[in-house]
C-alpha cells in the first residue's frame, strides 16, 4: 500500500482528538458519552491499523518507519524524533485495540464519573502511543514515568476496596523509584555522546565499564516493570486492586512495558553488558519464573492467579530475550503480544463475575457451567491458552523462547521449563474449582453473559486461536527488527546477510540451529553463505 | 546633570512611591468617611492592582542598556530587568488572587487598607535590592523589604499564631540582618570598598592580596552568604521558615513563599558569581553541603507533616536544594538551570497558593488549613481538584508537566559538572518528597467514603482566582510542549551576569 500521507502523526494524535470530543460531551448525558466514546476508541483502532498494512516488512535499509523528527528544546539537542519498527506497531496496534474493549468492559461497572474515567483511559492510550513510537531516551523516559499519573488516579478512584488507596501508593512509588535510575542514565548518556537520539547512540560505541553502569540504570527500571520476583510486590496489588479495565491495561501493555524497554534499549545499545550480565538476569528469571508459578498455586483471589501467573509469563519472556537467539527473541515478542490478549482476556472474564456477584474469591464459586455455558466456553479456552496449549497464541511464543533459551543455558531452561506443568496444574485447578463441580449454594443469581459480555469475550477467544494458528502474519514484522538486535548483540551486520535471504530459510535454519550466526566455540561469525550450502 | 539624567532609569520606583502614597492617602480617607470600615481595603487593592498595569508599561520602556547609575551606586542590566519582571508579573497575579481574598475575609475585620500598600513598600525594596551594585544600597533594600514582611506576618491581630510568627519572623530576620551587616562592615573594614565594581576588580587577582585581608574577604563573604542563605531559607538556616509560614495569614504565606525568593536570589547570583567567582572553590562546596542538608530537611520535615503551609515550607526548602544545586555548579548551565527551576517553581506555588485560597471551609468560613481539609475535593470541585493534582505531580517532578524538566535540568547541570553522587541523591530525594505530593493528590482524589467534606461547595470558586489558577496551570501543562522560550530567557540572563 503506497501512502504519501505519514499516518504516524495521525495515529498518536487521534486519541487527543477524541479526548477533545469527549471533554465536550456533558456528563449528564450518560448514553452519549459510553456510545461516543466507544466510537472515537473503535476509530484509533481502526487508524492504528493503518500501520500495520502500510509498514514495509521486509525493508532492511531503514529500520524505524513513518520517521518524523519536530524540534523541541535546542539548548540542550533535544527533539520529539519518532519513528516506528516492527515490534512497537504491535504494540500500538493491542494498545488502541485494548481501549474499546475497557470501556465496552467497564460500561455498567464503572458507576460514578465515567467521564473522566474513559478521559483517563484515552489519556494512557495517547501516551502509550507515544512510549511506543519515539524514538529520543528523555521522551521515552517522560512518557514511560507519565503514565503513572492516569494509571495512578484510575487504581486509586476507580479501585474496588480500600486497599486501592495502598496499592496505588505501592504501584507509583515502586516505579518512579525504579525509573529515576533510568533518569540518570539517560543523563549520563547524554553526557557522554551529547545525544538521547535512539537512531545516532545504536551507532556509538560505549567503554565496558560505561556500558554496565548504564545498563544496570536502566535494568533498575525495567525490572520493576517486567517485573522480577524481588521487586514484583506492587504488581498483585495494583491487579488486585484496580477496576477491570485497570486490570486489563496494566495486564496487556503496562507489564510489557520493562520487556519492551530492555528488547529496544539494554540490549541493542549495550551489547557487552548485556552479554556481562546475562546469567544474572537468567538466574533471577528462572527463580521468578518457579516462585511466582508455585505463588500461584496456592492464591485464593482470582485475580491474584492472573496476575501471578503474569509474572511467571514475562519472566519467561525476558528468558527469551536474554536467550541471544534470533528464535529466543522472537519468541518473547510473540510471547508478549500473545500475553496481552490471554491475560486481559482472563481479567475480562473474572471481571464479568465480579459484576454479577460481587467477589474474586474462589471459594465462593463453583459450578459455573450449569447455567454459564458460554462463559465457561471462553474461560476454558483464554485458561488453555495461560498455560500455552499448542494451538493457542502463547504456544507459539513458549516453544521459540524454549527453542532459544536452550542454546544459552540448558539447566535454566529446564527450571523454567516447569512453568508450563506448573501453569497447567493452576490454570487447569483453577477452572475445575470455578466452572466445574457441584453449584455453589451460595451463588443466587443464574445469568450467563449478556450481549455484550459475549462480543468482546468471543472476540478475544477468537483471536488467541486465530494467532495460534497464523502466527505469521504477527512474527514476519518481527524479522527485521529482532534479527536487527540479534546482530547488534553479536557484532555482525545485518545488511550483509539478511538482505540476501528469505525469512523461511532463515526462520528454518534459526529452528535447527539456533546458534546460526556464531559458532559457539571460536565466537566468530559463520559466513552465512556456508551455513545456507551445509542446510542443503 | 549626570543625577537628573540617571533618574530616568528610576522611573518605575519613583512611580510606585508615589502610588503607594496615594494608596495610602486614599485608605485613611475612605476609612475615616466611610460609614463601613472594610471599605477602605476593598478600594485600596483594587487600585493597588490598577497601579500595577502602569508599572509593567514603564518597566518596559525603561532604557534597555547596560549601565551603572548614581555614583555606581545602583546597575542596571537585563538581569535586574527579567527579575523586576518576573516580580511585578507575579504579583500582579497574586493581587488579582487577592481582590476575592480580601472580599472573602473582609468580614473578620482583619484586613485594612495598609496591607496592599506594605506589599508596594516591600516591592520597591526588592527592585533597590535587585538593582543594587553597593553593599549598602543592598542591606537598605533588604531591610525595607523584610520590615514590610515582618509587619505582614504578624497582622493577623487577633490570632496569637500570627503574632507568634511575625516575632519570629522579627527577632531571626533581624539577625540574619545583622549577620549579613556584620560581613559588609568586615569587607569595609579590610579593603575601604563596599562596591560591587570596585571589590570585583580588588579581588580579580587574588595572588596578590595580602594573607590577612584574604581570610578577612573570605570571612565577610561567608557572613554575608550565610544572611542571605538564611533569607531564602536554605537548610541548615531555615528553622524560621515553617513556624512563620505556619502561623501567618495564608495570603501572606503565599506573598513570601513567592514574591521575595526571586530578589533574594538574584542577589545571591550576583554576589556569588561576580564579586566572589574567585572564591568558588569555597562556595561551590559550601553551596552544595546547604542544598544536601536542604534536600533532608525538606524531605523528611515534610513527611508527615499534616498541616497545609508548614509542608509547603519545607517543601520550598527542598525546592531550594535542588537551585543551590544548580548554583554549585560554577558554571553558566547552572545560573541557567537554577533560573528555570525558580521560574517555575515560583509558578507552581502560586497555582498552588491560589487554589488554596479559593476554599472556605464551611463551619468557620477560614481557609484550609490541614491536607485533611482537601478530601473529597475531586467530587466536588473536579476541574479544580485535576489542576491541583498537576500541580502536585509537578512539584514531584513527574513528566511531562513543568517540574519534571527543571529538575531534570538541574540533575543534568549537575551531572556535566561531575557531581554525579550529588546528582544520584537529589533524585533520590525527589523519589521522598514525591510521598508527600502524592499523599495530598491521594486525599483529594481517593476520599470519598467519609463524605464530609470540610471545604465549602456552595458557590463556585470566583473569577479572580480561576482566571490565575487556569493561567498558572495552562505554564505548568503546556511548557512541555516549547520549553525553549524559557530556557532562552534564562541563558540571555546567566550570560548576562558574567559580562
């Protein structure tokens, strides 16, 4: 699709626009405003996906797309440089499609100030847009820290019980604390090279010990978010705590905020100090990875399984990345992207029941399936999917980052590997106590989902399948950007090699041998050529 | 005549003398005829505010070059210009605040007509303090401004807090005042100078001053650096700051939390890196133990402070740590990065002083006085409560509102200059300070069970006040977006004081 018009622009400015229009509306008028709002967010989908069909896939000669740059503080060299790969325009894409679905959500639980709440929502969605797609550290860092102040109000406000107020407390401190170490990071870099641009520091070389300074800044930050088991306690709060659209935000794109940030800055601008601190961050992976699977075993919140559950998944995506495989990689963004539907989904879900009875504890449920048949249809499928049954979205991304992380470190792998039987004894416990089983007598009211409760469940079941089994057209946007950090992370160019080549043969190639590009014993590059004759 | 000629640069004090008079002509006549005795304030600040448009027009037609006037007595330069500006602007502000204010308590017959007037007389201190190039000139500006607060402090009669403060505020401002004649009289003592030109170029070349008038300069600077550090308030000498902010009348808290932090700190520029440059390595270590200690104090004093205008107190003397971080620097980027950080600092206390003015509580009609006082305000005043609570975030320094980026410049000064432990703790600290903050965004947005809301929802806020607070809160939202103007002002200053 051949546009002259940049939709880049387009795409981040019309969440403001909508947030105009809605700011007009009277909160009086109740209807209006849920129908308006509803609207203009199905409408930013609708213009995000502008991205995904006018992105160039296979483009190797500039990596960030739709580039624009707007100058901004000239003292000091700074401006608003944006620019989109194929990793973050999927992000944007499941931000913007993730909104709709709060507000259709949180349409009749959310009982006082809808007005300013669905402001809120479009309020993160625009800045989420902007985290996504600029490309300058000191925005990335302004707009990464502003959405804590939204996010901040919609847990505290909005949340269902008075450990809201703690919880938000917990969510805002522990990131702002993580982040100003990024902060300073940021400024030392600026101090050395008398840049932030991402696109001119991918090119500049950093002294070793520089590098695990500025790497561990930003892993600071980043590990909050991801989050890894010391410093994941806000994150089960702030779930617990926050109205389901909450949930679901911080579920589908907040946690992939610190994966994002280490995939798109620790790793390709630190190379060395990622390899330097690679079994560190291996081993408190795998750790979160066992604690918070065997943490959730024994939860009694419902929401407080997922949310475990979702530590337990992005440490297994940071397990993919550090992997130092072109699959590894790959797979954690699949991983991801795959997370943000499942999870959201199954906050959706407990959402749904919580608005019917009231609680999130499990004991209070059981036998769902006698009279919620359809809901017990999506819940099975969105918990098959939380445990990565082939055929499901999440399935895809687990075996790459097992494929990937088995060439860094096999003894790691194997630990984390118990997550996937780990996961499958709680997503498969948790539906056997809540769907299955004699009815509880404590349940009074029998109603299955509503009209509206069945379009966007339905939905979300639809696309885990979907994607789990056309996983391709996701991951062959991914091809340039992750083979782009594969070869930063080991020196080797990417014009050279990939341009030659088609993504089959090097996605087949990536299965077998995952260790492609390097030969693990001398640590020099295989010329690509030999590796593509030894495959025949 | 070199004098008659020299006083056309005096214009905008010569006016405001006069206009203060007549201010006060005006008050004791309208008081004495007029049959209701609030009369006299109303009238008084309103025309306190008209004279004050007048002021701003001759302020910009003043002669524009650099000069110094009277015998070097006085200097005038672009610094002494932005700051002369940057103070009529806010006070226009603060007296339109003021017309509701004054409207509002007129009925505990507190306020008469001299309160507007011992504004003026304190502001012609502050234009003779900014443009002072003489020791002298100095101690007379700084004495008539503090006189002026002193009595402001303490005005409130009737109420023994008020009382209480103003003494305080008294009995330390007179020693700071002491203290800092005490370092002039050394300097005149050793060297026969109290001109800034004159000791500039007297200590240019420090190899060859004698030892003992050496340590004596150093000794008087130090006194002088210490008087002025205690006017800002910077820790370790601010124990005055938040009993007299506590105890005095809210308007007046806002008055001097704001106005006077911009002449005294002018002036702290100026001395310290004109006259002293050649003492950096002493005060740059000296600047930034102040700032390190004001960035405990200030944390940690607000922590779990409960009252409204004693946190804000120490909050200012955080505020303050990070500008003295700045200035230890010794550099142009710090005079730059502490100008912008006052700029917007100063902003942002005074959208927070006017939001804090434009509630009554609803049993005794005073205003707000406990951070418990803001609950359920996001359910009654939404707008309002969603500017204050920008305005908070910005004080924590979130991005992308303004305070976010004066203290990124700050960090990123200090970081350039090497200080890369001082840096580490100023965020750190900012992480601190950024509790409180958030704790008084928690009360006024997350508090709606008890439901009792303590301030008055009866009338909306008035016109006075929105008209302020929109305008300070459109700064602190919007700088964001071209930070550039300001920052260009700032550097044509700092480059300004090194010519």
């Amino acid at each position: 699709m051949n546009m002259n018009i940049n939709v880049l622009p387009i795409v981040i400015l019309a969440p403001l626009v909508s947030m105009i229009h809605i700011f007009l509306i009277s909160s009086d008028q109740l209807s209006l405003l849920k129908r308006k709002s509803l609207e203009h967010s199905i409408i930013v989908f609708i213009i995000s996906l502008l991205l995904y069909t006018s992105y160039d896939r296979y483009n190797f000669e500039d990596l960030f797309q739709f580039s624009f740059d707007i100058g901004w503080i000239n003292f000091i060299n700074l401006s608003f440089t944006y620019g989109v790969d194929g990793i973050s325009i999927f992000f944007i894409i499941l931000t913007s499609f993730l909104i709709p679905i709060c507000i259709i959500s949180s349409w009749e639980s959310i009982k006082y100030r809808f007005k300013e709440f669905v402001l809120y929502l479009f309020l993160i969605e625009f800045l989420l847009f902007n985290v996504f797609s600029v490309l300058d550290l000191i925005l990335f860092y302004a707009f990464f820290e502003s959405v804590l102040i939204p996010m901040f109000i919609i847990i505290g406000v909005w949340g269902s019980r008075n450990r809201r107020i703690y919880a938000s407390y917990q969510f805002f401190l522990y990131t702002f604390l993580g982040s100003v170490f990024m902060l300073l990071g940021i400024i030392y870099i600026y101090y050395i090279t008398g840049s932030t641009d991402y696109r001119y520091l991918l090119t500049v070389d950093f002294l070793p010990k520089v590098q695990i300074f500025l790497w561990f800044s930003f892993f600071m930050s980043f590990a909050v978010k991801i989050p890894i088991v010391p410093l994941h306690t806000w994150l089960p709060e702030a779930h617990v705590e926050a109205p389901t659209a909450g949930s679901v935000l911080l579920a589908g794109v907040l946690l992939k905020l610190g994966a994002y940030g280490l995939l798109r800055f620790s790793l390709p601008l630190f190379p060395y100090a990622t390899h330097y601190f690679t079994p560190l961050v291996l081993t408190i992976s795998v750790i979160s990875v066992v604690y918070s699977s065997l943490t959730t075993l024994r939860q009694v919140d419902l929401k407080k399984v997922i949310a475990y559950s979702s530590v337990a998944h992005m440490n297994l995506v940071t397990i993919g990345i550090f992997s130092h495989t072109y699959v590894g990689i790959n797979g954690g963004i699949a991983l991801m992207l795959s997370h943000g539907i499942v999870s959201s989904g199954l906050f959706l879900c407990v959402g749904v029941i919580y608005d019917r009875y009231g609680t999130r504890l499990i004991k209070y449920y059981g036998g769902l399936i006698n009279f919620m048949p359809s809901y017990g249809i999506i819940f099975v499928i969105l918990s098959l999917a939380n445990m990565g049954l082939p055929g499901t979205s999440s399935f895809v991304g687990e075996m790459l980052i097992f494929l990937g992380g088995y060439r860094i470190n096999s003894f790691a792998l194997f630990l984390a590997c118990t997550s996937v039987i780990f996961s499958a004894a709680y997503s498969v416990w948790l539906c056997n106590r809540i769907m299955f089983g004699p009815i509880n007598p404590k349940i009074q009211r029998y109603s299955d989902l509503n009209e509206r409760e069945n379009t966007y469940l339905y939905l979300m079941a639809f696309l885990v399948i979907f994607f789990g089994f056309y996983t391709d057209s996701v991951m062959e946007y991914f091809h340039v950007p992750s083979t782009f950090v594969y070869c930063l992370l080991t020196n080797f160019f990417v014009q050279d090699a990939i341009t030659l080549y088609s993504i089959d043969e090097i996605l087949a190639y990536c299965i077998i041998k995952p260790n492609f590009f390097i030969d693990l014993q001398s640590g020099m590059p295989i010329d690509f050529l030999m590796a593509k004759h030894n495959l025949k | 005549m070199n004098f008659l000629n020299d006083l056309i640069f005096f214009l905008p004090e010569i006016y405001m003398c006069f206009g203060l008079m007549f201010v006060l002509i005006n008050g004791v006549y309208v008081q004495k005829y007029s049959s209701i005795a609030t009369e006299s304030i109303k009238y008084s600040s309103k025309y306190t505010l008209g004279m004050l448009f007048p002021l701003l027009a001759l302020l910009f037609f003043q002669p524009k070059y650099d000069s110094a006037l009277i015998n070097a007595l006085f200097i005038n330069n672009q610094v002494a210009f932005f700051s002369k500006l940057f103070v009529v602007v806010l006070f226009l502000s603060l007296s339109i605040s003021f017309l509701s204010y004054y409207k509002s308590e007129s009925s505990n017959l507190n306020f008469g007509y001299e309160y507007p007037v011992l504004m003026l007389l304190a502001l012609v201190g502050m234009f003779f303090l900014i443009s002072s190039n003489d020791f002298l000139i100095l101690f007379l500006g700084i004495e008539l401004q503090s006189l002026s607060l002193y009595v402001l402090a303490a005005s409130k009669k009737n109420t023994i807090t008020s009382l209480e403060s103003g003494l305080k505020y008294f009995v330390l401002g007179a020693f700071s005042s002491g203290i800092i004649l005490f370092g002039i009289s050394f300097l005149y003592g050793s060297t026969g100078m109290t001109n800034f030109n004159d000791l500039r170029y007297f200590l240019l070349n420090l190899d060859t001053l004698e030892e003992s008038t050496f340590y004596i300069c150093l000794i008087s600077f130090s006194f002088i650096l210490v008087g002025l550090l205690f006017k800002l308030p910077a820790a370790p000498f601010h124990s005055w700051a938040p009993d007299v902010y506590t105890g005095s009348p809210t308007a007046i808290t806002a008055f001097f939390s704001i106005i006077p932090k911009i002449a005294i700190f002018t002036v702290l520029i100026k001395l310290v890196y004109t006259i002293f440059l050649c003492f950096n390595q002493y005060w740059s270590f000296f600047l930034l133990a102040c700032s390190i200690a004001s960035f405990v104090i200030g944390s940690l004093g607000a922590l779990y402070n409960t009252n409204l205008k004693r946190l804000m107190a120490y909050g200012t003397i955080n505020h303050i740590g990070f500008m003295l971080l700045a200035l230890s620097t010794v550099s142009v980027e710090g005079v730059q990065a502490s100008l912008f950080y006052l700029t917007i600092y100063l902003t942002l206390n005074l959208n927070f002083f006017t939001i804090l003015l434009s509630f009554r509580k609803i049993d005794d009609k005073r205003v707000l006085f406990s951070i418990a006082d803001f609950s359920t305000l996001f359910y009654k005043e939404p707008v309002i409560a969603v500017l204050l609570i920008f305005n908070l975030f910005s004080m924590a320094g979130i991005p992308p509102l303004s305070g976010f980026f004066s203290k990124f410049y700050v960090v990123y000064c200090s970081m350039n200059s090497g200080m890369i432990f001082a840096s580490l703790f100023a965020v750190l600290v900012s992480v601190i300070s950024c509790f409180y903050y958030i704790r008084m965004v928690k009360i006024s947005m997350f508090e709606y069970e008890n439901n009792k809301s303590v301030h008055a929802n009866t009338k909306p806020v008035s016109d006075d006040f929105s008209f302020v607070i929109v305008v300070t809160s459109l700064f602190n939202l919007l700088l964001f977006i071209n930070p550039n103007f300001l920052l260009s002002i700032c550097y044509s200053i700092s480059h300004n004081l090194f010519l």
